[in-house]
C-alpha cells in the first residue's frame, strides 16, 4: 500500500470471518469508543491474518476493492471518525 491511503476495517458485529479485497490494512476492533489500539496487519503471502487483538479473521479476497468487505460494512472510514 506505500504510496496510498492504508485501508481501515472494523467488527461491530462481531463477525468470525471478514474478506477484504487487500493484504495491509489496519483493524480498529469496533468502532471508537470501544476500538482497540489501531493495528497494521500485513498478509504478505498469506490470504488470511487473524487480528491480534480481536481475534477476527480477515481473509483476502480479490475481487473485492480495497474499500469493500464481505459482510458488508466493515469498511472503517478514519476521516469521518476524526471530524
């Protein structure tokens, strides 16, 4: 992702399983007040990456954007949540 916006995702949910359409991204937990520190999870060869912190799966699916998921938002949008 250098070069562009890193894409944020979050599980209000409470999902087991999240595609997204990328491999870097950050995950927040739920959304503010009740995230968890804002993490950069990384792929690489993989096509799935458990979170740390929530314990979410997210599994790479390409054909999807980078702002979409499957279920349908858990596409974060840092910007709104700063204004």
């Amino acid at each position: 992702m250098a070069g562009g916006k890193t894409p944020h995702f979050h599980n209000d949910a409470g999902h087991a399983r999240i595609a997204i359409g990328v491999k870097e991204f950050m995950c927040v937990g739920a959304t503010p007040p009740y995230d968890h520190p804002h993490v950069f999870l990384d792929m690489g060869d993989d096509n799935d990456i458990v979170c740390p912190y929530c314990s979410t799966l997210y599994v790479h699916d390409a054909s999807l954007s980078a702002g979409q998921t499957e279920p349908a938002g858990c596409a974060f949008d840092i910007a709104a949540d700063a204004a």
